[in-house]
C-alpha cells in the first residue's frame, strides 16, 4: 500500500527536472536501437574484419576497423527500430515486448520512423565512405531482407526462422569485405556459424514465448502435430553441423588444431543442451539453451581471433 504514493512523487520529480527527463527520453531511443542484439552484431563484425585483414597486429588497420563497427551498427540499431515500428501493434499483445519504447507509448511512432530510417541511411552512407561499396551492399541488403523479408514471414510461416538466419549472419561478411573488399570461401565459414547458431538460440525462445507469440498472431512454431519434430529439428541438427563447421575451419587452415579443439569441445557442450531441450521441451531446458547459446557465440569467435592463421 505505501509504494504507490512513492512512485507519485518520484514520477512528479522527474516531470519537474529536465535533465532526468532528457536522460529518460535518450534512455527511451537507446532501448529502441536493441543493444543486446546490437552486442553479438558487434562481436561477429569485429571478427569478420579481423579474420579478413591480412595486416599483421603491429600494422592493424584499427580506423577502418572502428569505421566497420560504427556504420554496422548504425545499420543494425536502423534495422532493430523499424522492426519494432512495423512491429508495435503486435508488440503490444505480448507480455515479453509490451514494454518495449513503441508498444508502451513512451517514444511516438513519427519519432522512431524518422530515427530509424535516419540512422539506417546513415549507416549505409558512412560504410559506403569509410570502407568500400561491398561492405555497404551487403549491409543495405541485409536491412533490407530483414525489414521486408523475415519480419512480416513471422506471421505467415514457422520457415521465417530460416529466412532471417540469412540477415542474420551477414555481420561477419560485412566485416570481411570492409578489411578486404572481396568475400573469399572462408567467409561464408564464418557466416555458417552464426546462420546454424541462430536455429538452437531462436527455438529456445520460441519456446518459452509461445503463448505470447500465439496470442500475437506470430506462426514461429507450427501447429501441435508438426511442432514436436519441427523443434527437434532445429535444434539439434544445426548445432551437430556446426561441429562439421568447426572441422571445415581446421581442414582450411582458418583456424589451428588449438582451435579447433576448444571449438570442438564447446560445440559439443552446445549439442547437448540443444538436444536436452530438444528431448525435454520445457522452459527450463529452453532457458539453460538459451543461455549456452548466448555464451557460444562469442567464446567460438574469440576463439577464431586469438588463433587466427
């Protein structure tokens, strides 16, 4: 019964004080731009470049490499605004995004078109000057495919998770062709990872929000009779094909034997939560999978930078 006249009276302050409400409103625009996300993006962009670069750490060409991270990331927040603009009707229905800037009211959705479509042309733009035309291509066509493939598929096939996989592992080839202007077969190794990765990291959250998305109307799982073998599938025949990645890494020579043992271990730790979730299907194991795979991600890709040959 006291905590409500509290709330009241810090609500009333911060009304009263503009620098809180300035610092709300810019708090408001950065929750927008989906730092989460945004962290992994920047991980596997970094990686991309630096595996591209043939610069020796001495002669490492760290302007280019920041100018890769800022403009992919001007890209990315663009992306993630526009999404929860499209989005925010049915952002609203489910108890996981309603708090969200859009669906919650707190930013107007005139304000974030104007963001996102300002900070998606920029980044385009500023990749184009600071790097080459490929890196700004690949960028623009990934903002592209995710805006206007993957996220209006969420509402008419459980096969969107396939489509955005695409977009969604494009960051590790902007990288590469922002250090070398070209995209060379390791890439796409680079670009397997996290392509296979997203599968295993999306159904666990499929999973645990799977009310939430029904009740938005979102078709990520299929009906109950083709769910169980659907889930199955995607989660554990993309991690077991990682594994073959991490082979295929060793085999080119991206990678050492140090790597690809470590990569190989910590694959396998993936595989078995994956399949845990996999034989279990309860929140439970999807959070522990969800988990691992937030943790995979970026241990793999260290791993690929700290043995690169």
């Amino acid at each position: 019964m006291v905590t409500e006249p509290i709330v009241v009276a810090l609500d009333v302050s911060t009304a009263q004080d503009p620098r809180i409400a300035s610092s709300s409103v810019l708090f408001n625009y950065w929750e927008l731009t989906k730092p989460e996300i945004n962290f992994l993006i920047a991980i596997t962009t970094a990686a991309g470049f630096w595996m591209g670069s043939s610069a020796a750490l001495p002669h490492f060409p760290w302007m280019p490499f920041l100018h890769t991270l800022l403009g992919t990331m001007l890209v990315a927040s663009g992306a993630a605004t526009l999404n929860q603009l499209i989005e925010v009707r049915y952002d609203a229905q489910m108890r996981r995004t309603a708090r969200r800037p859009l669906a919650s009211g707190r930013i107007a959705p005139s304000h974030a078109l104007w963001f996102g479509v300002l900070l998606s042309l920029l980044g385009v733009v500023y990749l184009a000057i600071s790097t080459n035309a490929l890196a700004s291509m690949l960028a623009a066509v990934t903002l592209l495919s995710y805006l206007f493939l993957y996220t209006p598929l969420k509402r008419i096939t459980p096969l969107c998770t396939l489509v955005g996989a695409i977009p969604g592992a494009a960051p590790p080839l902007i990288g590469w062709a922002a250090a070398r202007g070209r995209l060379d077969p390791a890439s796409w190794a680079l670009f397997a990872i996290v392509f296979l990765w997203q599968f295993p990291h999306f159904m666990s959250i499929a999973w645990m929000y799977r009310e939430d998305y029904a009740r938005a109307g979102y078709l990520v799982l299929p009906s109950e009779k083709k769910r169980n073998c659907f889930v199955i599938s995607q989660a554990v025949v993309a991690p077991f094909v990682l594994l073959l990645v991490s082979l295929i890494l060793a085999i080119t020579r991206l990678s050492g034997l140090v790597c690809f043992g470590e990569t190989l271990a910590i694959g396998a730790i993936f595989l078995y939560y994956s399949a845990r979730f996999a034989v279990r299907r309860t929140n439970v194991a999807a959070r522990q999978l969800l988990l691992v795979s937030i943790l995979y991600l970026p241990a793999v890709f260290a791993l690929l930078v700290l043995d690169k040959k």
